[in-house]
C-alpha cells in the first residue's frame, strides 16, 4: 500500500516504487474505475482496451446503444479472436512452405511501392 495526498488541483503522484512495479512510465494512459464498495482502482490502459474502445465505436456507427454493449461487445471480441487465429494458422502455413518474408524485405517492397 503506498500513501498519496491529492494536491490543490486534485493530482496525485505516484511514487516511483509503484511506477516501476506497475511499468507505468511518462505519457501511459491510465483508467479510474470505481468498485462496488467506492473504492478506486487504477488501471493501466492497453491495447486491448483500445480495442474495445474501437469496437463500442464501430457499434455506435452501426446504431447500437450502450445498453447494446454487454452482448455486442463479447460477441466482437469472439469474432476478432476468430480472425487473428485463423491469420495466425495461414501465417504458419505460409512460414512453413517458405513463402514469408523477411521484415527487411517487406521494408524494401514498401519503399519500392510494391506493396
């Protein structure tokens, strides 16, 4: 448990034991969330947070609500996963017959314009 006091403009500080143990480092996004019992808890924000913020995005466009988010959101999430492990197997397959390429290559293909 680490002791903060909030400042006159209602900033804390995290100290640098807790930064380092959490890997927080100078312009990381974190969340503020409140639990059940009022509690605050501090989240460091990842992509896969981005991801949902995306997905709630996209919902919205398509003219879902908030009140759609429970169900659409896992139902996303599901389908995303779906793609990245069917393109992950087609990658394997593709390594596998030799048919990848190296990151220097790609490199070379994209400066050319052939990509």
């Amino acid at each position: 448990m680490f002791d903060v006091q909030i400042n006159d403009r209602g900033q804390i500080t995290i100290p640098k034991e807790l930064r380092n143990k959490a890997n927080i480092n100078p312009k990381d996004n974190l969340l503020l969330k409140i639990d059940d019992e009022g509690r605050i808890i501090l989240v460091k924000k990842d992509i896969f947070n981005d991801l949902e913020d995306l997905i709630k995005k996209d919902l919205i466009s398509q003219g879902f609500s908030e009140k759609d988010f429970n169900v659409k959101i896992p139902e996303r999430k599901k389908e995303l996963a779906k793609a990245l492990l069917k393109m992950a197997e087609e990658a394997k397959v593709e390594i596998n017959n030799g048919e990848s390429s190296t990151l220097d290559e790609l490199k070379h293909e994209l400066n050319q314009g052939e990509i």
